[in-house]
C-alpha cells in the first residue's frame, strides 16, 4: 500500500516524526539547572546594529515595502513623503514587536529558570506537536 501511494508514505512519515518528537519532549528528563555561559557583555549600540543588520536582511521588511505598502500610496501626490511615513510607521511599529520579544524573554527566562516551568513547557510542546500530528492524519486531500 505505501509503494503505491507516496502521499500516503509522506503522511506516515510526518506522523510518525511529530508523534516520536511529542513523546520524547513528554518524557524529556528534568532539566534541572543550566549552567549560565559567561562571555563579555554587549553593548546596547552592538545589539542595535546586529539587530539592524539582521532586520535589514529580512525578506518579510522587502516584501512589505515593495508589495504591501505601495497600496497605500496615492500616486496623485508626492510619492516619497508618503513612503517616508509609511516606512517610519514599519519601523515603530517594528521596535514595538521587538521590545515586546525582549520583555517576554526576560519574564520567560526567569519561568525557565525553575525546572516546574521547563517541564510544563516541554508538555505544552509535546500537546502541540500531538495536536498536529493528529490534525495531519485527520486531514484529507481535496
């Protein structure tokens, strides 16, 4: 049956990685503690280019500029202060999303920080992962 149907060997094979993958993280150890690495503090302007550098070089922001936001634009008017806006309104609310990553790995480094909040997030992933190996055997093909 699996020779002569190759999706049906595909969705075995996904099934079967997400199933191994959400047993193991339910039967994942206790981690216990980490020890911290210790290496030189990174200045706040090195951390503000390597994330410039690496925003720059997302697809997602070229995407934006060149499909999304020229929807916006009145071609009637001058077209480079509306760019100017359009872009300042990405970046604010680009840095909010940041600041927003950067709080949540704080509060979250502390939760993972006890070995309570490791496993409970090791059994959230391992529901997840069940849940969509389950979504995927349920699934049919249209």
């Amino acid at each position: 049956m699996l020779q002569t149907s190759e999706l049906l060997f595909y969705g075995i094979k996904i099934v079967a990685r997400l199933s191994v993958l959400s047993r193991l993280a339910v039967v994942a150890r206790d981690p216990g503690t980490q020890d911290t690495v210790a290496g030189a503090s990174v200045g706040t302007l090195r951390l503000a280019r390597q994330e410039f550098l690496v925003a720059a070089g997302n697809p997602k922001a070229i995407l934006i500029f060149t499909a999304f936001l020229p929807q916006f634009v009145d071609p009637a008017r001058a077209i480079t202060p509306q760019f100017a806006l359009l872009g300042a309104l990405f970046l604010m609310l680009e840095w909010i999303a940041i600041g927003a990553y950067a709080y949540m790995g704080l509060h979250m480094r502390r939760w993972f920080a006890q070995p309570r909040g490791k496993r409970l997030f090791n059994r959230c992933c391992a529901g997840l992962l069940s849940a969509a190996a389950s979504v995927l055997l349920m699934a049919r093909r249209t």
